[in-house]
C-alpha cells in the first residue's frame, strides 16, 4: 500500500498502512479464520490451502495465528523476508 494518500493529498506514511493491514488480518482471522481468508489476503495461498481443507489445523493454528499476523503483515509488506 505504498504511496497512498490522505484527504489532503500528504502521503500515507507506511507504519499506518501497515497497521490498517493488521488490523484488517485480524479481522479475517476471526470472521474467516477456519477458511483461511487472512491468509489469502496476506499473498499466503498455500497455506490458506491447508487452513480451508484442515479448518484452521483443527484449531490450533488459530491460536497461532493470533501471535503470528504482526510478523506475516511485515513479510507481506517487503519489511523482513520469508
């Protein structure tokens, strides 16, 4: 989402477009979470594959995921590698 722009025309700084990303994660991970849709919206299909055909690793990995989506936002945004 870099390159975005507020009303008044200044640019978005990143750490915010960041956070709205997380926070949009978040909220696929509850609504969603047993299909994978935070997943998918974050470029991981293949493991939002496993997350819809498992549902959620049985449960598990929802309680992961929870801890995890910090560090998957920052890898779909460019900041860390996988």
């Amino acid at each position: 989402m870099a390159g975005g722009r507020r009303l008044d025309g200044k640019p978005v700084p990143e750490a915010k477009t960041d956070y709205a990303k997380l926070i949009i994660a978040y909220l696929l991970l509850f609504v969603g979470g047993g299909c994978g849709l935070h997943l998918a919206f974050l470029g991981r299909q293949n493991q939002a594959l496993v997350w819809s055909v498992t549902f959620g690793m049985f449960g598990f990995g929802f309680l992961r995921d929870i801890f995890a989506l910090p560090r998957y936002v920052r890898e779909a945004t460019g900041e860390e590698g996988e």
